[in-house]
C-alpha cells in the first residue's frame, strides 16, 4: 500500500559516485541477466566503473543514486529525457578491459549475451515520453517498498519538467518488475516477437502517461 512508500531522494551522480554505481549496477546484472558478467565481484565491478568513467564520466550523465531518509544510498535510477542521446553503456575500450579484467573466457561470455541482444528488432518508443531505465534496488534493501518509491520520485522529476509520460524496457523474465510497473499504472505496448526468443533475450516495452499541468 502506498501509505507504506518509504520517503526517497532523487540526487545525480557524479564522478565521486563510482564506487556504489558499480556495485549497483553489478546488482542489476545479477538480478536481470544473472551468469551474463562472470569474473569475481571485484573484477566485475571494476569493468562496470571503467564502462562508467570513460569518455568523460559519460556513463554518469542521466543516473541518479536514492538516499533513504537515514541518507543511506538504498538505489539507483536513470533517466534519458525527450530529445536526449542514448546512454552509451559499451565505451571505446570495453572489450580490452574487460580481457585484463576478467579473462578472455568470461569475456567471450559476455559477448555472446550482447549480441543476442542485438538481434532484436528496436520497439516503437515515443518520442515524446522520456526513456527509464537501470532501475534497481540494493540487494539488502529490496522487499521494504523502495521499487516503488524510487519510481514515484523519477515520475515527480518528470512531471516537474513537463514530460508527457515514462517509458521502459523489462526483460519478459522478470515478473516481479513487470507487476510493479503494472501496479504502478504502466502497460505494455510492445512484446519482441516470440519467435526470436531462443536466440535473444525477449523484451517488453511499457508506458505510462504522466499528468503536464
């Protein structure tokens, strides 16, 4: 029940946020693709911050980290605006690192995870609605309502700069996602076609409309 929603903050990430958004991120991998980043969770974090800092901590732009009201750092969140450049998650460099890193098999590995998802056809987005995505919860904070929470305070940022809706992408194995969006008011509007879902890693897009005024 929303009564419930534990109360969060909102704050962009910065270069001096390396170290938690890349056990955050790790986290995300883990839950959405587990076994796709093998290599010790040092390693592994290393990569993700490297992914992050280059190009100028372009990486950075776009994330948010979440503090709880004990100021305690329990999330994270990304958010690409209307008219704003796709997030480049696979900086120039990646693949050299992630060999010195976590070793040439593991990296193979992973390689095989991004090209099946390269093979699916791109869904429809609206133009008009910004673009959600890294959502994800500290490993040892989920089951206490910051899901929701933490997607009620990037609907506020949206709505504070007059974005007509949200959009999202969750892989189709991830229900427990799905039906918060759903509870949440978001509905799906694109499947990836199921004949690609041996190969690939099957999606879904969701969408929500915000109130502008």
């Amino acid at each position: 029940m929303t009564h419930n929603r534990p109360t969060v903050e909102l704050r962009p990430a910065n270069a001096n946020d390396l170290a938690i958004l890349g056990e955050l991120l790790l986290d995300l991998y883990d839950a959405e693709l587990p076994d796709s980043l093998r290599g010790a969770d040092s390693q592994r974090q290393a990569l993700l911050r490297y992914t992050l800092h280059a190009n100028n901590f372009a990486g950075v732009r776009g994330r948010y980290v979440v503090r709880n009201q004990a100021g305690e750092i329990v999330g994270m969140a990304g958010i690409q605006f209307p008219n704003e450049p796709a997030p480049d998650r696979v900086p120039r460099g990646t693949l050299n690192m992630a060999v010195q890193l976590i070793g040439l098999k593991h990296t193979l590995h992973l390689l095989s995870t991004v090209a099946a998802s390269m093979l699916m056809p791109p869904p429809k987005f609206n133009p008009d609605y910004a673009y959600i995505h890294g959502i994800v919860v500290r490993a040892q904070q989920r089951g206490q309502g910051y899901g929701a929470a933490i997607m009620q305070a990037v609907e506020q940022q949206l709505a504070a700069r007059k974005v007509a809706g949200a959009q999202l992408q969750v892989i189709v194995d991830n229900q427990q996602a799905a039906k918060l969006y759903e509870r949440l008011g978001y509905r799906t509007v694109y499947r990836s076609p199921k004949w690609l879902d041996r190969v690939t890693i099957p999606n879904i897009l969701m969408q929500k409309p915000l109130p502008t005024n």
